[in-house]
C-alpha cells in the first residue's frame, strides 16, 4: 500500500513541470476540490463515526459553484447561461427523482421514501417544501442543496441580464440574509433562499476575483492560512442542520481561502495534476446525487458491518462512472445540440 502512494506521489510530482507549460483551459484544482466534497458526504452518510463533519462537503461544493461562476460565467448572456446550468443540473435530477418516485409506489424495498404528488412536482421545480420527515428536502434528499443552487443560478442570471451580476448577487443575497435575520420566516422557500449558507456562493464570486500573479510565496501562504482556519473549524465543530452564519464563518470562509490558494497556485504552473482525483470530480455530481439511494439498498441487503461499506462506497463510485458515461454527459450532448442555434440557409 505504501508503495502505490509512493508511485502516485512521483506520478503527481512529475506532472507538475509539464503542467507549468499547458495552456490552463480548465482548474483541475477545483475537480479535485468537488472529488473530495463529493467522497466526503458519502463517508459521512455511510458512516458518520468515521468522518463525522463529512457534511462540510456542501459547503466546499457551494463555494466552487460560486468560484465557477465568477470564473466563466460573467462574459455569458443569460439565456446561455441558465441552458447551461439546466443542462448540467436538471437531466440527472429528474432522472433520478421519477426513479426513487416510482420505487416508492411500486416495491417496498425502499419503504423509508415517502411523498405526496404535490412533493414531486415541487421536487421537480427545485421548489423547498417540508418533507414528512420534517426537514427541507425534496424526494431525493441530497437534493436539497439543488434549490439552493437553482436560486443562486437563477440570481446570477438576473445579474447578467442586467449587465452587473456580481454587484446583483452581492446586493440580493446579502439583503436577503438581513431580512431572514430579522424576521425569521417559517415558510421553507424563504427559510432556505434567506440564509446564510448563501453566502457561501458570494465568497466563491469574491475569490475568483482576485488575482495574485505569479507570487507563489502569497498563493501558498493564503492555502496554509485556509488549512489553519479548516483544522481550528474541525476542531471547534458545527450542527449539520445549521445553515446560520456560524457554518459559513467556521467552514466556508476557510474553505474560500483554501481554493483561493489553490486556484493561484494552479495558475502560477505549480499545482500537481491528480487524474484519479480529476475524474472522481468530473462524476462527482452523479455520486453526490446517487450515493443515498445505492447506500440505501447496500447497507438493506448486505448490512452494515465492513463488508456492506465497503460494498456500498464501490458500488456508489460504480454507479456514479455509469451514471456519468451513459446518462449525464450523452444527454449534456445531446441537449446542447439541441438547443443550439441553427443558422439559415442564405437565399439563393
């Protein structure tokens, strides 16, 4: 074993001087950033003993969504780019949504999902609604962290529209906050799109503003001063179900730092190249959405001693690589051509 992590060390080592000379088309830092949030809520949710604030990975995903965004989405008009996001977000997630409905309807093997018709449409709209399980979650339940991301797409896209969407996001989301400060609202959509978790977003929009050049010595003092912040925050320990302003500052903020760094030293040409790591990134959204369910069935059949999670962690990155290679990226394919413009023949 110790010889493998060796090899992959050198193998990683090695690509850091042919990196340095690519052309940086993509951050394969912030992949590997969504690879480990991904595999962190799964742990979590096999076994919370094992990694019990594996749940931070949500905010680690929030913060490179706002990074993505303010990194290749200013330049964009909002037509193309909401068609992104619903291309990217929506196929998968109704997909998987229809299928956990059905199962619910027509086996008892999954009798734990439980749901009214009203419950799906909204699933199906990202629209928050309190589930018979009393929390704000829609049918499939790691989709909860969907409504909070269709709502900041759909902010940064009213931000486009009017030509300033970073100054759009920082103003409403902010103002919202306030108000759900002082008013606490209990309807669920407000709950949700008035907290602070939201923040999160804007410090990614802050972090992909910012630049250091080729100072490696500031990009690598920023990482240290993120891992610092993130081991006092794991340290200290926050409630899974908060999503108050204490989460944002105890890991969020750490988190901004951390992929401020990285993101730096990427662009500076000094950042490793992990393919294993990048490509659990590229499924990292069928693995987020998909491991409850396959976790579920796992732990059901196979129990959940050491065989059924182990069981249960390969059979979720299984599922997420089929999921990615027959479904996600063929339908992205697929509707981009779609939607498309076509041009018009010239007349003759």
């Amino acid at each position: 074993m110790h010889f493998i992590w060796f090899v992959s060390l050198a193998s990683c080592v090695q690509n850091v001087h042919r990196y340095s000379s690519e052309k940086l088309s993509m951050l394969y830092s912030i992949q590997i950033y969504r690879a480990l949030a991904a595999s962190a809520v799964v742990v979590f949710h096999l076994n919370p003993r094992v990694l019990p604030l594996g749940w931070v990975g949500v905010d680690m995903f929030f913060v490179v969504s706002g990074l993505i965004m303010g990194t290749v989405g200013l330049k964009e008009q909002p037509r193309e780019f909401l068609s992104k996001r619903l291309i990217r977000i929506v196929p998968l997630y109704w997909a998987a949504t229809m299928a956990i409905a059905l199962l619910a309807l027509t086996t008892t093997a999954f009798n734990t999902y439980k749901f009214h018709w009203d419950d799906l449409l909204r699933s199906l709209l990202f629209f928050p609604f309190v589930g018979y399980n009393g929390l704000i979650q829609p049918i499939i339940r790691p989709g909860w962290t969907l409504n909070f991301e269709m709502f900041f797409y759909v902010t940064f896209a009213i931000g486009l529209s009017f030509k300033k969407p970073l100054i759009v996001c920082f103003t409403a989301i902010t103002s919202l906050c306030i108000l759900g400060y002082v008013f606490s609202p209990l309807a669920a959509p407000l709950q949700l799109w008035t907290a602070p978790l939201m923040i999160e977003f804007l410090l990614g929009l802050l972090i992909s503003q910012i630049r250091f050049g080729d100072r490696i010595k500031v990009a690598l003092a920023v990482t240290a001063l993120g891992i610092l912040f993130l081991i006092i925050g794991f340290s200290v320990g926050e409630n899974e179900n908060n999503i108050g302003i204490a989460r944002v500052i105890t890991f969020g903020f750490p988190f901004a730092l951390l992929m401020l760094g990285s993101t730096a030293l990427e662009r500076a040409g000094v950042w490793p190249r992990i393919p294993l790591l990048e490509h659990l990134g590229d499924i990292s959204y069928s693995l987020y959405l998909l491991h409850a369910t396959v976790l579920a069935a796992t732990v059901r059949f196979a129990g959940n001693g050491l065989v059924g999670q182990t069981m249960g962690i390969l059979l979720s990155i299984g599922v997420a690589e089929a999921s990615f290679r027959f479904f996600e990226r063929p339908s992205r394919k697929y509707l981009q051509e779609f939607l498309r413009p076509r041009s018009r023949p010239l007349p003759a």
